[in-house]
C-alpha cells in the first residue's frame, strides 16, 4: 500500500509590520498559503508581543500585541492569563504573550489577514527580546537571498525551492531594492529600538546598585558580577559604567570603586 505523502506546514516568524502588508494568497494541498513581501511562506503563524489591549466578548478574546515593529489583534476562544491582563489593561504592568496561529482570510470589501490563535501563553520579556532578534535574523536572511536574485547574480532556482512562487511575490509586491531595504530597515530598527532599552535600563540598574553603597561606593568589579547574575552581558554593563563616568553621573577611584555623583 502506497503511503500519501504528507504535507509540511510552514510555521512563520515574520515582523507584525511585513505580516500586515502582505496580501498574496497561493493555494496548495488544499490549502491557502500567504506569501509575504519577503517570501516568507505562511499557514501558521509564531509571534511574540507586549500586550496593548485586551477585550472578551463571549468566548472570544481579542488581544492588541506589539512587537516593536507594528501592533496586531489577534483572536482565540483560549483561556489567557487573566491577573496579567488586566495589569497590562491598567497600564500597570508590561504583559507579554506569545501565540501560535493560524493564518485565516477575511472576504469581504478588503481582504484582511486573521490570526485564530490555537495555542497563547505569557512569557517573560526575555523570552520577547530572543524572539525579535531571531525573526530579525530571519528577515534579513530571507532579503539576502532576495538580493541574489533581484541583482541576477543568482537564478531563482538557486536560491528558492519554490521558484514559481518567488517570481509571483516579486511581482505581485514589485518589490525593488528600496522596497527590500525598507523591509531590512524594519528588522534593523526593532533591534535598535531593544537595544537602546537594554542601554536605558542597564545605567538605571547601575546607578540604583551604586546608590545603596552611598558613600563608600561599589567596587566595579562587584557590580559586573551582580548585573551578570540578572543576566546581563558583561561587555554592556562595562561600556554603559563608562559612559556614566564620561558623562559625569559616576566617579571612579584609582582603586575601582564606583560612586554617584550627585547633580
């Protein structure tokens, strides 16, 4: 007996903003695909977000996330975290959720992209950062190979399985360099914007440890040790010490103890 040859169905790590302007729909197997300005192919898809809004009506929960990049509703009849939500409703809190979902069409006067999310859970902001940085690197690893291609110094069927597909998305999006770029800039800014968060609240934590050594102050040696334990990478707890330094807010004795220097 021949055995049917299963379907494998792509889980998607794709930026809010390019999710929300993709509207090219490809139908395989029975199903109905998106395929995204980047060529990312999508039946379901894995996102993470701070969480904006939350509204229960019946059954179904309408949640607002963003994810640095844009905000995005999506919808589930799953039950949620409800003490973090109605934090994050208070604007008490930062509530992150991840989700995973399925991508749904909307008919109607527009065609609208609807994410029913099968399965949502509340992570921690950690867990938020890794994701970025990973669907960061993944758009960008998708645009490199849009390059070869859009620059001819490789043939589609080098670069993509889906060759067929790739040349539909391209003309579908007219998707140039300044549009491809305009994508890139999008996951290089919600790397930047993470990391001048890190780079804010590292000097906070810095300057609250010195504070409670008071006169006496904090060997910096001390201090690195005491940030790396939260988890902080010690080359960025070093550079941000020195940068208080230069910038007057700290003192540093021969010795290497570190005090704050009041305004």
């Amino acid at each position: 007996m021949q055995r049917k040859k299963s379907t494998v169905v792509p889980t998607c790590r794709v930026f809010f903003e390019e999710f929300l302007q993709s509207d090219f729909y490809i139908q395989e197997d029975g199903m109905t695909f998106l395929v995204t300005p980047t060529c990312a192919k999508c039946y379901r898809l894995f996102g993470i977000g701070e969480v904006q809004e939350v509204e229960i009506r019946g059954n179904i929960t309408r949640i607002k996330l963003d994810d640095l990049t844009a905000t995005l509703n999506i919808y589930t009849n799953k039950a949620i975290p409800v003490e973090g939500v109605k934090k994050a409703n208070a604007g008490e809190k930062k509530t992150f959720l991840a989700f995973l979902g399925n991508v749904h069409i909307r008919e109607g006067a527009g065609k609208r992209n609807i994410i029913l999310a099968e399965e949502v859970g509340a992570v921690d902001e950690r867990v938020r950062d890794d994701w970025i940085l990973n669907t960061a690197w993944r758009t960008m690893e998708r645009i490199e190979l849009l390059h070869s291609v859009i620059s001819s110094k490789k043939k589609q069927e080098e670069v993509f399985s889906d060759k067929n597909i790739v040349k539909e998305a391209l003309e579908h999006y007219a998707l140039d360099n300044d549009k491809r770029d305009a994508f890139a800039n999008t996951a290089i800014n919600a790397v930047t914007s993470l990391w001048q968060h890190y780079h804010t609240t590292t000097k906070e934590m810095i300057l609250e440890i010195v504070k409670k050594a008071e006169k006496s102050g904090m060997e910096r040696e001390k201090l690195v040790q005491a940030l790396k334990n939260k988890g902080l990478d010690e080359a960025l707890v070093e550079e941000v010490t020195d940068e208080l330094i230069m910038d007057g807010r700290c003192y540093e004795s021969d010795s290497g103890v570190l005090i704050v220097l009041k305004k």
